[in-house]
C-alpha cells in the first residue's frame, strides 16, 4: 500500500503543476452541463437528459486525461524507471486510480452542486447517491482510460478508441432512445455497457425517491467495470524493454 499511495501523490503533485489539467478536469463538465441547461432553457428537455449529462461528461473527460496522462508517462520512460523498482504493476494502476479517484470526487461534487443549485436540475432521490454514482462514473472513465492506454503508443491512437470505448457507451446509454424502446439485440447489448448502468442509476435517482435498492445495483455494476478494467490494465500493462 505504501508503493500505492507513493505513486498516487506523485501523481497528484504533477497534476497540481499543470492548471489546464485542472481546469479541463474539474470546471469543464460544469460548465458543459449548464451549457446544456442555457440550450434547454424554458423547456422540459434538461430535466430529461441532465441527469445522463452528469455522467457522460466526467466520464469522458476522465477517459481522455487519463489515458494521455499514462501514455505520456509510458513514452518519456517514467513506466520504465517505476516498474524497475519494486512496483507490481496492479500497485501502479491502483496509483493512478486512487489519485484520479479523488480528483473524480471533488469534480463529482462541483458538477452535482453545479447542476442543482445552479442550472435547477431537480432530484427526487437522495442527493448523496447522485454524488456517489457521478464519482464512480468518472473512476469507470478513469479505469477505462487506464486500460485503453495499454494499447495505444500515441496521443492520436488514444483519440482513435474513442470511437470504440466511449461512443457506443453514449449510443446505446439510453440518452437518446429509452433502452426498452430499442430493439432486442442492441438493448441486450446495452445491458452489458457500464456507462448504461450509470445513466439508468441517475436516471432513477433523479425521478424516483423510493428507487434506491435500484440505484445501489446498478451502482455496483458499474464498479464491478472499473474493477475488471484495474485488473485488465494491470495484466496488459507491458514494458518496451525486459
């Protein structure tokens, strides 16, 4: 654990230095969101789709940091210099995911705050668990970005499984057709997307107040993704030299 949490301050103390990381990570999703509230002024439109946006911006914007942050550590040998330590490759990962992990709260909690007190996004559930599912959201953005950079070796390819990890997400999230609406083979396949887990968990926490045993399952799936993409990345995560 103390490797861990070593490698989780290191990359705190680097993120701390750059501002515009900061600012894409913790003011972007905010100001995205009411955005979308200004567009749908006057109409019912944002009370429909802000609680899907509360997850679909931190998750995307956490894929992107953290897979460019990662492979740029992976290309200026700093992966290298850590794995000839005694690092494990899961205390790495676990590294990057605590220290994203805590960025993803203070996000979470400035989105949700943003979008209620602000843009009038209303919640019929409790508003802790709309904090608790916007965070893991944007650690499943997190994990996902971690293992996505395994297989990339540029800033460009990283870009380029956007279209593979992120964008049938948001396709078949629901967001734009309800998922029983949609046919059988793609609201199959919806059922086995996490990010369909984390729109149906805002979703329900939003409209429903008796709807918390749901939210909770459905909040437990979507760790269960991001602890099987920590795993998956950890067992990918490979060096250029023996």
């Amino acid at each position: 654990m103390r490797r861990t949490f070593a490698t989780t301050g290191r990359v705190l103390t680097q993120i701390r230095h750059d501002p515009r990381t900061i600012v894409l990570l913790l003011l972007v999703p905010s100001l995205l969101i009411g955005l979308m509230a200004w567009l749908f002024e006057n109409t019912p439109v944002f009370s429909v789709i802000g609680p899907a946006m509360l997850g679909l911006f931190p998750f995307i914007v956490m894929f992107l940091i953290t897979s460019i942050t990662t492979l740029r550590e992976r290309r200026g040998g700093t992966l290298e210099r850590l794995l000839a330590m005694p690092l494990g490759k899961f205390e790495f990962i676990a590294g990057y995911t605590l220290a994203f992990g805590l960025l993803a709260i203070i996000q979470a909690l400035i989105a949700v705050g943003f979008a209620v007190w602000v843009c009038g996004l209303t919640v019929e559930g409790e508003a802790w668990l709309l904090v608790a599912v916007a965070v893991s959201d944007a650690l499943l953005g997190t994990t996902l970005g971690l293992l996505a950079s395994a297989f990339a070796t540029t800033e460009f390819q990283v870009v380029q499984f956007m279209p593979v990890f992120v964008i049938p997400q948001i396709l078949l999230g629901g967001i734009l057709v309800a998922r029983d609406q949609m046919p059988d083979v793609l609201e199959a396949i919806s059922d086995w997307l996490p990010l369909s887990h984390a729109i149906e968990a805002l979703n329900t926490v939003s409209t429903d107040a008796s709807g918390t045993e749901m939210v909770l399952w459905h909040l437990a799936a979507v760790l269960a993704f991001a602890l099987a993409a920590i795993v998956l990345g950890s067992i990918t995560l490979r060096r250029r030299t023996p």
